[in-house]
C-alpha cells in the first residue's frame, strides 16, 4: 500500500467517511521535514496495509482543508477515526513514535 493524495474535494470520502482509521499527513513540496517523513510513512502504510490507510493533504495547494483544521505547522499528522480527529502530532517525528500513535488508535477502535 502506498500513499495518495486527497483534496480539498475528496477530503471527506477519502477521510472523514473511512471505515478504518485514516493517517492525514499535511505537507508541501519545499518542506524539508516533509521530505523526512514521507518514506516513513511509506513504510508504515505497508505495516498497517488494510488496517489503517495513509493519505497526503499538500497544505499549499488544499487551503480548505488546512484552514479547516487549524493547520499553521507542516508536517502535520492527523489521525482520524470514525470521522473524527483523534490526534495530531506536528514536525517531524521518528517511525517508532508514529507507529506508538498509530497502535493508541487500534486499540481504542
């Protein structure tokens, strides 16, 4: 599994109606941390495949959905569960602290 991209348009199909917990990461292309994260997240969409799905918001280019959600940092990590933001996590964090974040939510789903 890998993950994709969703707009400002498919934000709530692709999220906020997801059966399985969703992991909404929040960069653009000049973010360096951004950067960082992203293969990270590559590998832990392969870990949790069919468990939780991972998707890319780019902050420049969906401004309704980062508004929306207060985002002013990137990268930011929203974890969403049954339709509701359950964490959020800024700046650059290691994959033994996302994935920490990722098993809170299974556990509680």
């Amino acid at each position: 599994m890998t993950t994709h991209a969703v707009t400002d348009a498919t934000f709530r199909s692709e999220v906020l109606e997801s059966d399985i917990p969703v992991i909404v990461d929040f960069w653009a292309v000049w973010c360096g941390p951004c950067r960082m994260v992203a293969p990270v997240l590559e590998e832990l969409s392969n870990q949790y495949e069919g468990r939780v799905k991972f998707v890319k918001v780019d902050a420049d280019e969906n401004p309704q959905v980062t508004a929306d959600y207060g985002i002013v940092s990137i990268p930011t990590l929203n974890i969403y569960s049954g339709g509701e933001l359950v964490a959020s996590r800024v700046g650059a964090r290691p994959k033994s602290m996302i994935a920490e974040d990722i098993e809170s939510v299974l556990a509680s789903v």
